[in-house]
C-alpha cells in the first residue's frame, strides 16, 4: 500500500467546466493519484491559469492535446493515464494521440460521435492492450454493485422487464441560448454528436441497466421530441426495448421534466424477485423477493455482497454520494493501471469498470435510437 | 339533506367477489344508499344466500339479471340505479337491459369487450339520456381531482410528456392454475375480452391519463407480453404515446412485477410545471413549478381547489384510501341520480364522474393496443 | 352471516361535530348497523334537523341523552348500543345514564376527566357485566395490530426503548378565539378536562404505545407549555416515561408544530429487532430484526398475523386508512355485541378491544402528567 | 486560487482508526491541503506504517505527539495545522502541545471531558488568538446551513420546540467485548469521558441543534440507561430541554435502536413555520411555512441561502454526502488558516465554523446530563 500516487494527466476539464472538476475530486478522494500534467483549454490563457490553479508545473501546462501526448509520451516521469473530460466530438481524436504512444486513458462518456471512430478505437485497444476506462460512474456506487451481484446470484431469476428512466428538469427553457457553457455544448449537434437527451443521459440508463442485468439490447422503438422551441437535438425521448434472451423493456430520458433534477432509476423484475434503485437515494436498494416483504437494503450493512462492502469507504448511515461513486471508477482504474504497469496479469483488477465495450454499445445504441425515430418507431437493432 | 336513500340493485357480487363488496361498501360509506335488490350470483344457491346475507328481502333476490330487470322495471318501488359488478364479457347485455328499461347504471370498468357492444350502448345512451356512470374509481381520489384542477387552471402550461404506469405482482406465478376466481376470469379471453393487463389495468391507467391532463390519446405504439408459461393474455404491456395537440408518453402496465402491490403512478410534465401522484400515498400530491421548490399537497388542507375539497371527509393527516375514492363515485352519482330523478337540469351533477365517453376510449384503447403488438408496435390510431 | 342488523344510538355528533360523522361511517362501512335513536344536540332544533338529516325516525330524535336513555330502555326494539361523542366532561354523566339502565357503550376517548367519575364507571361495569368499548381506534389498524403481534411473539426481544409522539399543527395560532367550536371545546378546561393536548392527542399516543408493547406505563417526567398566548390549556406536551419491567421512552404531543398534520408515530426497540408505525403512511409496517435489513410490511401482504389479517378489507395496494381502522373498532364491537346479546361467553370477541381498563389508565395518565409538570417535571406514578 | 496547499499534521488516526481517515479524506477533497508529518500511532511500528502507507516522509513520522508539537514548530516548513483524531481523554493534551507552540488545531468531538481542561484550552485559545476548530461535521452539510439561515432569517417565527434525535443499532449487542476498536474506546470511561452515548452522539445532536437555531441550551432534565449487560457508560439516553428564551425540546441518543443505522435527525418548529432535516438525506430539507404545503428544498437548487450555496460542489440531483459535509469544515478551515497566515482580519472566514464555544457547551452538556440523571432527572443548567 505504500506505491507511489500514479501520475495523471488531464485534457479538458479548465475554468467552467463542471465535469472535469468531478474528474478531480474522484481522483483525489482515495489518494491514489496526483495531477501533474494538462492541457486544460483550448484557449492557451485560461489553460495556464487553470493549470497554476490546480499546482500543476508551468512546463508540462500544455496548449494543446497534441503537444501534451507527444511531450508525455517522451518524459522518464511521463503520465501513468489521462483523463479526457473535453465535449464528445473530440473524444476519439484525444484517446487516439495517448494511445498511439502507450498512454492509458480514463475517458468520459459517450466514448464518441461515430461508429467508425468506436470501432477504430476498439482496434487500436484491442491491438495494444492497453488499459481504457470509460467513466460511466453510476457503476461505481456500492447498491448498484450489490443490485448487480444479486442478479448475477440468480436471486431475481429470469429477468422479465427492465424499467430505467432518467429525467433531469435543466433544459426545459433554452438555457443554450443564454450563453450558458454546458447546455451550448451539450445541445449543439457538431459538439455532442447526434443524440440530445439520449447521448447525455440515455447512454447512462442504458449502460447502467445493462451492468446490473448483465443483458445486451437486441432493439429498440423510439420516439423522439424537442420540446423547447430552437432545440436541435432531441431533450426527451421514450423507448421500448428487446433484450437478448427475451427480456423486455422501457427507457426514458428527459432533460425537460420539471421536478425532476436528476432522476436517474433503474427498476429489474425477473421470475423470482424484484429491485429498485435511485440514484439520487444511493444508499438504499429495495429489494423484493417475490411473495416477501421487500427488503431495505442499505450501503454498509451486514450481508451485501464483495462487489458492495469492496466499494465503500465509511459506515452505514453515513451517506456517501455521485462523488464517492465517481471515486471507486477512479480507485478500480488505479488498480489497473497498477497491475498493468507491474506487467502482472491483471486478475480481477477492473472487472466491474465500463470500458471500450460499453462504448460501442452506446454508440452503437444512439445510432439505433435515431434510426428507429426516423422510421417511425420501428424496431432497430444495435450494430455492433 | 333529509332526500331519503337512494334503491340501490346490484348484478354480480356475490360470495367470492371482490369488487362486489368494494362497490357496496362504496355506496354505503356516504349513507347515499340502501342495497334492495340483487341478482348476485348465477349460482341459484349463491345468489340466495348472498341476498339474505346482505339483507336484501328474498323477493328482490333474483336468479338473473334479465327477471331482475323485468321485475324491478314493474315496481312502484323499483331501484333508482343498479350497480354492473360482472367479469366484462358480461357488461354489454346486462347494462342493455336495465337502461333499456329506464333505470340508470353504475358498471365496472372496462365497459365492455368490443366497439360495436360499447358504440351500441353510446347509442342507446344519446337516446335516452339515462345516468351512466363507469366506476373509474382513481378518479375519485381528491388529490387526483386537484391534479385535473391544476393542469386545467394551467399551472403546468403546455403538457410536454405524460408518464404513467400500474405495475402488480399479483400474477407473478399461474395463479390461474390454481382455481383462484379473481385470476382466472381475468386471464380468460372468453370473460375478459382481447386485453389481460391491459384491459384491467392500463384501462385505468389510460383513463386516469386522460381525466387529469384533458388530453385525448391519438395513438400508441404498444409491445405486450405473456411472461407466464401457459397464460393466454398479456400479462405486461409497454407502449408509447402520441396525444392530440402534440403531448407525448409512455404507459407501463403489469401484474408480473415483483414488489409492486397496486403501483399505479402518474407524472405530468408541462412547460411551467410538473406534478406526481402514486395510488399507494394517494393522499399526498408534488407539485413542481418550473424552477421552485417541490410543494408536498396533501388531502385536506388548506387552498387546494374545489373539486378536491369536495371529494374529502376528514381532516389533512386522517388518512382516506380506496373505499373513500371509490365511494365518491357513488356519491358523485348520488348528486347525479337525484338531479335526475327530480327532473331538473343536472347542472354540475356529475361533472366529473367518468362515463361511456370513458368506456368508448378505454374500449378504442384496448384495440388499438392490441393491433399495434400484432403489427410490430407499429404507431396505431384510436378509432372511437 | 344474515343476523339482523345492531341498533345504534348516538349522543352528541350533530351539525359542526367532526368525531360524530366519523363514528357514523365507521359503523356504517361494515353494515354491522343501523343508526336508529340520537340525542345528537343539546340544541333541540338543531338536534331535530340532524336527526331528520341521518333517516331517525322523529320519535327517536330526543331532546337529551336522559330522556333518550329512559325512554330507550322501556321498547322492545331498543337501541342495542349508544355511542358517546360529546366533549369529554359529559363522558361519565351519559355513559352511566346507559349502563345503569343495561344499555352497552361505545364511548369516544379520553373517558372521562377525573379519576373518581373513571373508577365509577369501571366499578359499574364490573358489577353489570356491560359491553363498553373506547373508541381508540388507531388500535384498530392492521398493522398495529401486526405490530403488537410481533412484541408479543418475542420478535422484537425484551423491549428497551419507546418513542411515541402526535405532533399536530391546528392549533399554532388562537384558532379558539375565532369560533371554530374543535377549537373552541378542546382548549377550554372546562368541557375538555385538565390536559390540553395531553388529553386530546397525548392520551392515544400513550394508549398506543401500551397496546402495541403490552407495557404498562409506571412513571413520568413531564413538562407542558401552552405556547400560543391566552391559552388556558397545554398545547405542547414533552416528558420521559418509564415503564414497568424497565423499559424507557419518550412521549411528545403537540398542536403547534407547522408541517405536522396528524403526526401520530410509533418506534419500539428491543434487543432483537425495532419497529416504526406512522399514523399518516398507515399501510406500511417498518420491521428492523438486528443485523439484518429493515422489512417493508405492508396490509394485506401474506405472511402477516391473523390479528392483522382480520382487520382488512381490500387486497394490498389499495389503501385504508382512518376511516377504515375506525369502522375496524364497530365491527369487533359489533361481535362483541352479539356475543353478549345471544348470552355466550364472548370467547375471543374483543379481545382487541380497548376498554375500560384503558380508560382508567388515561386518565391516570393525564393526572401523573400535570401532577409532574407542576412539580417541575419530577418522576411521577401513575395511580390507577 | 494559487495559492499553495496548506501542510497538515495528524496526531492519531493510524490502521483501525475510522475518523482518521475520514479526517484525512475530509482534508483531500476540495485540495487544500497536503499531509505531510504526523504521529499517527502509539505504537511506534503502526506509527511508521501507517505513514509510509500515507506518504509522509520517514522525518517527520513521529512516535508520539510531544516529540511532533516540538519538531515540527523548529522547522522552517512546518506544518500549518494539525488535526487531532484520537480518543476523547487525550483531546486536551494533544491540543495544548501544539496550541502552546503555536500552531493551530483541528481537532475531534467532543473538545475533552472535563470542563477544568476545556476552560484551560479556551484561556489558551482566548490568550492566542490561534485558530481552532472542532470538526462538528454535521454543520457542514449545505442545507444544514440552510435551516440556519432560514431560522435567522426569521421564516420559523419565534423558535417554540425543538426536537432533536440521534439514535444508531451498532452497540445494540456488546461489540465491546469481542475487541472491535471503535466499540471498546467508546464504552470505556477511562478513554471516553463520563458520557456514552451522550458524549460520542448526544453532543452532534445538541450541537447541531444551537447550530441551527442560534439558540443556547439552559438545563436538561436527562435519563440515561445501559440497556447492555457489563456496559459502563450510558448506550441511551432521553432528556427534556429548555433553551434560553423560553423555547423547550427533547433529545434522544441511542446505540441501541435496531434499525438506526445513524438517525440524526432535527425538527424545529415556531409560529410561523416548521423545518425537518435528517442526516439519512442530507441533500434534502424540509420546510412547511404555517398554513402552507411543505416544500422540498434540495441542495443546489436555486433560491437557497449564499451559506447553503457556497457549501456545495456539483449540481443539484447529484448527491453530495457525509464526507463532502465533513469536507466543508476542512475547506472553510482552510480559508480560516490563510486568512490567519496573512495576518489580515479573519473578516467572514470561518464564521460557521464550530470551535472552543462549541466544545465548552458541549462538556458543559456532558457534566449538566449526567448530573441530572443522577438527581433523577431534575432539571439542571449548563455551567459553562
């Protein structure tokens, strides 16, 4: 336990940024990982001083992705991983430059805008085998861990519908056109790529009932709004779903449902049992053996499963939060990363993380989901 | 205040019913009625005993709702209204028979199994003009009316989406198969007509939909399923939602979901707002105003609309449930009956009781669903 | 099953009562009754309108309970039981006008407002045998009766702890001083007794608490305040408790906390396991064994006690709620009533029951209250 | 923003320790500080272990704290604070070493046992001037600060009842003797203080009551148990309470309430409203204006106070938790210390911060509860 901090690096993610200090925290929280190098914005001022801000040394604040990657990749005390916290469109070329030279990369998701990209990712990962971790963090909070392992333990049975929904209230005015950072990005076709609503947040329930139900989406049937007039992606889109093996489904992500701030719940009902988590009262899954009461299960408690007790820091009734779920993504790549870089197999080290896997998916699922709302809600299947 | 009770007849309802005693104890909690006559059973023998039992004199027990019919159509003292309580393939000739004769009807939902029985009733309605109410009993909850109330006053501004679900578990397993008389009717297409789940429960959910948005559902897109081995009806259903004037939604229905007693849900969301209510804490309503705080409504207190205060009893945090929305229905029906009897223009009288407007839709619905499932959830109109 | 319906006499529970309409429809829900004779008013016109209103025969409609009483107890169709809802100083005067004519009484709580009208009355019943039911009707919910089920088969161990409380926010302003007669008659010393909200609300939390553990109450340290200015009567309640065989607890009553409607809640603790009851989610039952998950019970879910099971109507899922629990305590006094009028031993025919026994023990109660509060909240017995 | 990490010491908190490491996460997350010296241990091998494992340099890994207070205030590079986590008996001492050198404090609940050494450390501290700080972490949750900005605000009216309550499951059975660490310091009297439940609980809960309502506490009337057999320090306790100008309460502590995971919770209530906060649900706060819904107020929201604003990271519906709150006294701290090292007017820096009041109210708290349970429960005051 007494290994150095790895050495991280990070692209994107300066001044106005929300999901690069997120970055920051989760990789600060369980001490496993110092900053030491950034290309922090593409506008060269604020990237220095973002970069003095956050202690990083004035000669590896770099301007630009490019010369960060090349620089690195030459240094004896090179980054061990970079984070890539910049807007989807740019993802693919980042990974690409880290890793093209050897350098583990931490990404944020939607893994990119294309399939083409997705795939010729996966090759370069598949051919090097180096480390990827994509931070689709709500798998990192213990209860959906434990909603996972419960499921794979057969307790739910054959699962028969999954129910998973994500409603957020941010964008229900045009927040874009008031020059606010986030929503211009986010509802911008040329930054976000072509899904609204179903890139941001649809992706997260997607993936998320795919980790806990351990299921692949066959199809889907989809039917997608602009609610807010001027919108030029989708802000609230419904969905049947096909499972492989037969299960069926719903999904609905909004970004325009007052009320609602962050509502991300996942619902699974097999043969023998049923669960319920939300993301915003993390601590605490409902679980409800068929002809039983339901079970309150909470974060800490006697009896969870290894995957859940591994993914806690604090006792029961202690709440933990997005951040510490955000944290264990970057404590299990550190893992990785760790056994990766003492050239040992791997083990078991990141067998719960998202990675390039989960990003073909979604990308895989956004082109589906637009696909089918063009042709009317007719089913489409995800091509791999 | 001092009108006398109204003669209250009941067809269906005898021993091993369910929704027989629910309605009588609907009828009686607000003292609006005397049960006098019945043709409870279509076994001779039960029919009798349930009519001694519940102190209907032996010459007002009948063997069948055509003598009933008859008979009571020739007393000086003949029923004001009689209550419908059969499984559904029945509703159509029994309502025929009474309103045929003059007296006003109480039925159970759905109204009936085809468009032609329901068009044909409508018919013989318009003619007439005879009282009808279809006990849509949700619709009965105060705190439901103020949801109608707040939407209608427009405090939700334009609907954007609709989201609405009635998950049970109760079918989890072939309950049919063990001669229980609630599930075997319900999953027997010969009594409960083309819907399982459907016509049971996502009727109400359908209805409920509609009575508080106002919005009338122009087509859906609907995926159903019979998880349980050997079940002849679906058993959940899934489906999208397009209404009239541009709003949007998703109905779940199911009785296979474990852990979920009766969970009938509905969230509303507008451009100004949004609000939801769960049948199972029926006495509380969150509102939503875009941008403020979330306001916990509850039942009977202060500044909610009339139609709420209306529809309640007892003082904010004495609990009502079920039986006491249910009764207003009666209740409602009571104000609706005697206006009628006593010849004057009903004025508000029942004004919000759901009828065979209610029944045609939920009838159009059930159809719709099924023909969009047998084209591939192919987007399918209600055809009234 | 087809035993002729109870007669039912009422005195008090004219225009402007809350707890007479109440008693009406929990005798009503079951049909166990009908209401026949009343005494509704010391006003005579306005007790003749009320009369009239509810379908009592004229010559049933008295003037005064004296008159009623005698008068009653001379026809062959007398009233089989009187039900008790005026303000709690006129309790023990109408209660043995009955009782010593041979008359069975349903008496609203608290019983009476001193410890000598409470012991004449228990020593009449004692002597004649009578029926008498006290109308606690919280007791009469399922899962209080779960609740007491659990303690008393050992599930909860030996219980340490008792937490009860019934904060109200009715009273936060002088709402006395406006007319409003609930207001009026419960803060005045002289028709509500010496206890305000002790006696009001105090006296079901402490009767509940007894009931669910089996506990008798030894001792309390209290201390009152009668918050809003002019008040004569206490409005905020707060003492320790300590019971016989060494548990402790906590009372609080209150009618001035905003935000509390009818806050009536119940957690025991043991050294096996605790339990929550709240008086405002009544359908639900939070059972908590140690070390292992808390456990969602809900009414009418399988697995419950008969004594829970007896006490429900309607599958789960569909609530009940205050009305219901209250019709609950007609229907049990109903068998009680007709055990005792076909002269059987009663058997277990009210064995649920609260009486004179949790009477005398209220009114204890209040006493050791205000005997403490006034010496500056020292442990004070109760004496029964 | 560039200003350089703080430099942290630690005395306590070694392998086994639970709040040492809280502490030092506490310390990571908002990045202002660095550990970097610290006697973490008395034995002198987990000592060493312990630091190498946190990255402290070999020199500056201390054997015992004196040894620290004197190295470290030689040095040129010394650290700038030092947190003090070890147990209850040794607060004093450890406080004096470093205050007497110098250097500032932050040190654990509760300040010490006895008020004789808590008098001595506030002269210290009065004659110093040096910053000091006691990690009452719960007032670091946003909407903690938001109840208290609402109370000073006067949105509650004059404060009538407070209810405070923080009840827990884990000593339910005697942990302390199988040689769980945390369980055994907490029930031994020698290391913990005179109080159990009251000094390791009980003072979260009256601290955060004064927190929230400004208000001071002036005597208890208190009953304390130890429900466990061989216990010797109190596991529960209740008491009654009236705070300086006329408002009146009760707490409860428990470590013997299966069920209560860590049940912090606190009502207030005045004549113009009504709030409820549990530690559970931090992110949530409820708040019912007399007469009016309650409303939902959630961290992050728009429309709460700059107190709450400004102790928040990420957006609303992304929950933040126990370690965030207990991050926000580190960083307010932070804001303390620089203002401190630049020998400007602290002006606002640290305002909510509790410190030597905090822990003299609450030894003084400690002492008036158990002398008033040894006066059977008389009301006793606090003596500062």
């Amino acid at each position: 336990m007494t290994d150095r901090r790895l050495r991280l690096g990070m692209v994107g993610g300066g001044a106005g940024s929300f999901i690069g200090g997120v970055h920051r925290m989760a990789a600060r929280l369980d001490d496993q990982y110092e900053l030491v190098a950034g290309a922090l914005s593409s506008d060269p001022e604020r990237a220095r001083h973002s970069a003095a801000a956050l202690h990083i040394e004035p000669d590896r604040a770099y301007a630009d992705y490019e010369t960060m990657a090349a620089s690195e990749a030459g240094r004896s005390d090179r980054i061990d991983v970079v984070s890539v916290v910049t807007p989807n469109d740019s993802h693919a070329a980042i990974c690409h430059a880290f890793l093209s030279r050897g350098i583990p990369v931490i990404c944020d998701k939607p893994l990119c805008t294309s399939m083409q990209d997705a795939r010729s990712l996966a090759e370069l990962l598949g051919r090097t085998g180096l480390p990827f971790v994509l931070t689709h963090n709500y798998t990192g909070y213990p209860l959906v861990r434990e909603a996972r392992a419960r499921v794979l333990a057969g307790e739910l049975g054959t699962i028969r519908v999954v129910q998973v929904e994500y409603p957020q209230e941010w964008l229900a005015e045009a927040l874009e056109q008031t020059g606010q950072k986030q929503a211009a990005w986010r509802t911008d076709p040329a930054r976000s790529g072509p899904g609204g609503s179903v890139g941001d947040i649809g992706t997260h329930a997607h993936q998320l009932a795919g980790f806990v139900t351990g299921l692949r989406l066959e199809s889907v049937a989809a039917d997608l709004s602009s609610f807010v007039p001027g919108r030029r992606l989708d802000d609230d889109a419904r969905m049947l779903l096909r499972y492989e093996g037969g299960a069926r489904g719903m999904l609905w992500c909004s970004q325009v449902a007052p009320g609602c701030e962050n509502g991300l719940r996942l619902r699974v009902f097999g043969d023998k049992g049923g669960l319920e988590w939300l993301q915003a009262e993390p601590n605490v899954l409902h679980f409800s053996p068929l002809g039983q009461p339901t079970r309150r299960l909470t974060r800490g408690m006697p009896g969870l499963s290894e995957a859940a007790a591994n993914a806690t820091r604090i006792p029961a009734g202690h709440p933990e939060g997005y951040l510490e779920a955000f944290a264990q993504i970057y404590t299990d790549a550190a893992a990785l990363l760790r056994s990766w870089l003492a050239g040992t197999p791997s083990g078991d080290a990141g067998a719960l993380l998202p990675g390039i896997e989960d990003g073909l998916r979604n990308v895989a699922f956004i082109d589906a989901v637009i696909a089918s709302h063009k042709a009317d809600a007719a089913w489409t299947r995800l091509e791999i």
